[in-house]
C-alpha cells in the first residue's frame, strides 16, 4: 500500500477503507472462520505437530506516511474488533521486543 495516499476514504462521518484495505479485512475474516472448525484445527495441528492458537486478528498495510490511526479507528469504529497497524510500526515492535 506504499503507493497509496491514504488508507481510508471519505469524510469523517461516513470514513471507510480504501478497496485494497478492505479486502485484507474479509481476508482475516476468513482466516478466523476457517480456523473455528474443529477438523480444520486437526489438520493444522497434524500438519504442524501442535495445536495452533487462534490469534489477534491484525492486519498490516501501508507505512507511517500514509496510515492515520484516527482515520483508520474511524473507519472501523463499527466492526467487530481487529487491529490494523503500518509495517513501520511492526517493525519498532519488533525491534523493542527484541532489546
């Protein structure tokens, strides 16, 4: 999304996700619907030796030049809860974890 912007779209009032950011969004909710069923969480457990964790849904787009918190937070503010961050600021994350 480096290319883009702006992450969202539109005025406060009626501020949404642009296209691209959206479309992780249904992405993510497919991942966490997939992993809901038990035989699905066989499989990645035989697959990976053990039982995998549902984790925080988090999607990573964009940059610290083009993702507004606010922006962002009011484009999602009527969604059921998912976090999405700037590689930029995964990195500082991972960076400070690993100190």
């Amino acid at each position: 999304m480096l290319d883009k912007k702006s992450l969202t779209k539109g005025e406060h009032r009626r501020r949404g996700l642009i296209g691209s950011v959206a479309e992780g969004k249904y992405q993510l909710a497919n991942y966490e619907e997939y992993f809901g069923f038990a035989k699905n969480l066989m499989a990645a457990q035989e697959l990976l030796g053990e039982a995998p964790t549902i984790p925080e849904l988090v999607l990573v787009v964009g940059s610290d030049e083009n993702f507004d918190a606010e922006k962002v937070r009011e484009a999602t503010r009527l969604e059921r809860p998912f976090e999405i961050i700037d590689y930029d600021t995964l990195m500082r994350m991972y960076l400070a974890a690993a100190v």
